[in-house]
C-alpha cells in the first residue's frame, strides 16, 4: 500500500508541522507577565500549549493551502480557532459540566491550578481568539479579518459550540432520537470543525458559491468524528486517549452508538468519510491531505 | 440650581433611554428557540435584559454623539460592550469566583438557572458581542468593524478585564500597595469603561491622535468609578445595591478605600471626576451628557 503509505506520511508529517507552528504561536502570544496577572497566563498556556490533535489548525491550513494562502496566515488564524477550543475544554472540564480530572494525560486546568483560574484562563483565551483575527497580520484586508470573527463568533456561540454544550446537558436527562442528536453533535463539535475549513476558504477569497462543496465535506467529517468519539468512549483506551472513557454509558446519555449500536455506527462513520471523499471530486492531488484528514478522523486512537 | 437641573435631567433620560435601547436589542438578538438550548438562551436574557446601570452603552452612546454618529449604530455597538459586561457578572458570581447569590436585586444566574448553565450563558454573551461587532450594520466600513473588535477584544482579556479579576483574586492573600491596586482597578474596571469611550471614537473615525483627551477622560472616570464602588460596598445600602456589600472588608481586600480611608478616598474620587470633566474643555454644549455621567460615577447609589 504505497499510496497509503504516502498519504499516512504526509497526514503524520501535517499534523507534527501544525503542532509545532501552533505551540510556537501561543508562547509568542503568551508571555508570562512580571506581575500578580502571571498565574493566569501560565494557566492559558497549559491549557494551550503542548496537547491536542490540533485537528481544527490542520483542517484550516489544509483547506487554506488548496487556494495558496501563504502559511504564515493561515497558521495564525488557525491559533484563533485552537485558542476558541482550549478555552471550550477547560469550561467544559469544570466540575459542574463534566467534571474531568484528566485531559491530554495531564491534569485539567482546574485540578492543577484552581476553577476560578481555569474560568478565567477560558475566558481569555476566547478574547484572545478574537484579538488574533483582527491583527493585520491576518490579512491586509480588513473585510477579511471581519468574516473571521463573524465565522468564528456563529460557531462557538449559542447557536453553535455553546448551544450544542447546552443540548449536551438537556441529554443527560432526556430522550434524544437520532435526529436530535444529530443536531446536537453538528452544533457542539459539528460548527467549529466547519468553521475551520470555511475560515481556510475566506482566507482563500473562495466566493460563497465555490464553498459549496467544501461545506459538505466538513459536514460529513464532522458528524464522522463525533461518532468516532463515541466509539472510542465505547471501546478506546484510556491510557491513549488521555482522558477518562466510558462516561457517555455512565451518564446514560443517547450518542450514535447507544441508538444505532458500535457496528452501524462504523459502517456510518465510514460512510461519512467516503462521502467527505467523494465531495472533493473537483480537487485534485493538493487536496489529498485533506482526504487524509477525512480518514484519520475515524481511525485514530484518541 | 436650574443648570444642574437640566444636567440631572439630562443624565436621567440618557439613562432612560439606553436602558431600553439595550433592552430592545437583547430581546431582538435573543429570542428563545423552540429546542433544548431554550434554557441557555433564557438565561444569557436573564442576565442581560431589564438591569443594570447601562453606563457603558451611555459612555459609548454619548461620545459617538459627540461625533455624529447615527444613533442605531452606536446602540448596536453598546449592546456588544454590554454583553461583555453582563458576561463578567455571570462568571464573576459563580461559586468558585465571588460567590454571590443576588445581582442588581435578583438571583445571580446560577443561583436561578444553575452553574454549568450559568458559565455557557457567560461564554455565549462574550461569543455574541463580537458576532454583533461585525454585523455590516455597526459600520459600512470593515476597518471601523475590526477596530471596534480590537478594542473590545483587548480590554476584556488577559491584558484587560480578565487580567484584573485575577489580580483581584491575588489581592485577598497579598499585601497590595496603592499603586497595585490602581493597576488591579484600572484593568478589572477600567479597561472595559475605557474601551466604551473608545469604541465612540472609533465610530466617530476620530484619528488616534484626536482621542487623548478621550483616553485621559475615560481613565479619570474608571478609576472614579472604583473608588465610589469601594464607598458603596462600606457605607451603601444593599437594598438599593441590589447586592452584597460589605464584602471587601470580609476578605480582608486592599482597596482604595482601606488604603486611603473613606475621606480621601472621597476627596479622590472626586478630584478624579473634576479632571476628568476637565479633559472635555476643548468641547462645548455637545459634552454635557458625558460631563453628567462623570458627576454621576461619584454620586450614584448603586
């Protein structure tokens, strides 16, 4: 399997690329300060620095390297996506959301430093998500920057993230049927994943009716990532995926797997994927690593 | 008194009416969707419509005034700022931050809803006040879009609003000096009245060399603000406040007021208030309303 082999490759070798740029981009945003504030900026930076998949900044520069967009832009647009998601998981790691201990085989922000440090390191780090896209270094085109931020904002706000967060929490005492749980899995995981590819198109000056296609495909991966994630809170291991597993069954809460049961659910996750694929038609070989991205979200181990 | 007379009542309608404008369009960006986010979206209306002072709507409204800036963009722009505000007293009350149960006369947000539902409210209202930033309808101009971003952005953040509560929580086990808990203040209040004013500039495409007298008249009146804050909590009445006083000297919290005594921290406040209404000599009639809401930081009840 050569070309699997070539593609496995170049998705291992985005994906450490990506890490790097982004860890990088966060300690030159984030210096320590020499005053009382510095608790808080080293909070930011654990949560931020050093962990994650950094799937959102790879489907951002990917989907931004279709249209030439120079990588020193996309990279930095893409640390505005990833600072929105740092501060998601710290929230949602707090003892009244999900109450986590663990989280990228580390302490979560608020066992290793305390709840109000970690409300407040979310906090900034979602204002900082903002103040990065409005940067000029983001684009010399001030229109530009504005659709960022407007992107962004939908998607992590209550008709986005934070609305799916909410649905989650109506979940954990109600009955979902498999379409409401659709709903919500678009919205909690669903509107940023999306939003990472149509912020790489805008960065791309791609029209609204080219995106079309690009709209789908991160449809279709975001749904397969989620039952991915169900999947590996079903069967994973805890060791790699870094966090505590098994919750969802715990909770009782309805998921893709608990309605359509692990096989179907794979079948359907594969099934996403092939059609995320098949989306891409109109590209050619600089779209294979999003196409890599696409198959990586179903096979990875955490 | 008739001058004063016409300035109170000034004071009084300007509050008036922006109370309702800001009412108004929370309850138009807001309305409550027929699914399971229902409850999330009461709660960011539970917390942003029908209270508060509305001083920083007042501060922007009033300086855009001094620039002629159309009435609608100006408001529209308040409720961002706004919705900033409401979102710090969200968070700032949970349980693990200042623990309070009332605000502005009525439950805090996670004593009537609960908490988790109470910090995605919090991140929902900061998510909306930059999705409302960027509405082509705050501005024609996507520059004028990206700057009031920016200002907003920087003054709720680490370097900003966020900065100075975790200051303040540094502040209950540290001996801090007055020129430590000017800074504290500056930033945990200040930072946000001072983006309101300059939000106003910024509508008002007033050059970054026009606004110093602006900036100067925005950090007089923030550090005002605190001072009388810091008198409200020792001598005011909590019935008026609609909250809890007395709590600064329950944590043992320098302040102004511990560090100068109540007299000068009067005779401060009030001296800060004369040099902030100084700021505006070089404007005319057109200033009133700001010079009001500077007497009216040193005066307010609550």
């Amino acid at each position: 399997m050569a070309i699997t082999g070539v593609v496995d490759g170049m998705l291992a070798s985005g994906l450490e690329r990506i890490g790097h740029e982004i860890d990088e981009a966060f300690d030159a945003y984030l210096p320590v300060p020499d005053d009382s504030r510095a608790r808080l900026i080293e909070a930011m930076r654990y949560a931020a620095i050093g962990g994650g998949k950094r799937i959102r900044p790879l489907l951002l520069t990917a989907t931004a390297d279709l249209y030439g967009v120079d990588r020193e832009i996309s990279v930095r647009a893409s640390v505005a996506i990833e600072a929105i998601h740092a501060y998601s998981l710290i929230h949602d790691d707090l003892p009244c959301m999900d109450d986590d201990e663990l989280r990228r085989g580390k302490l979560t922000v608020h066992k290793a430093f305390d709840e109000a440090i970690a409300i407040l390191a979310g906090d900034s780090l979602h204002a900082l998500a903002f103040e990065i896209l409005v940067d000029p270094r983001v684009s010399g085109d001030p229109f530009v920057r504005t659709e960022l931020v407007s992107t962004l904002a939908k998607a992590s706000g209550h008709e986005g993230m934070a609305g799916g967060q909410m649905m989650d929490i109506v979940a954990e005492t109600s009955e979902f049927d498999l379409h409401t749980v659709t709903r919500l899995q678009q919205l909690k995981t669903g509107a940023l994943l999306g939003a990472a590819v149509e912020m790489g198109a805008i960065l791309g000056r791609v029209p609204l009716d080219g995106r079309a296609h690009l709209r789908a495909y991160a449809r279709d991966i975001g749904l397969a990532f989620q039952i991915a994630d169900d999947l590996l809170d079903l069967k994973g291991d805890e060791q790699k995926a870094g966090k505590a597993l098994r919750k969802d069954t715990a909770q009782g809460k309805q998921t893709f797997v608990s309605l359509l049961g692990p096989e179907r659910a794979q079948d359907q996750a594969q099934a996403l994927v092939d059609q995320a694929i098949g989306h891409l038609a109109v590209h050619g070989e600089e779209a294979e690593l999003l196409r890599a991205i696409a198959r990586f979200i179903v096979e990875r181990d955490r």
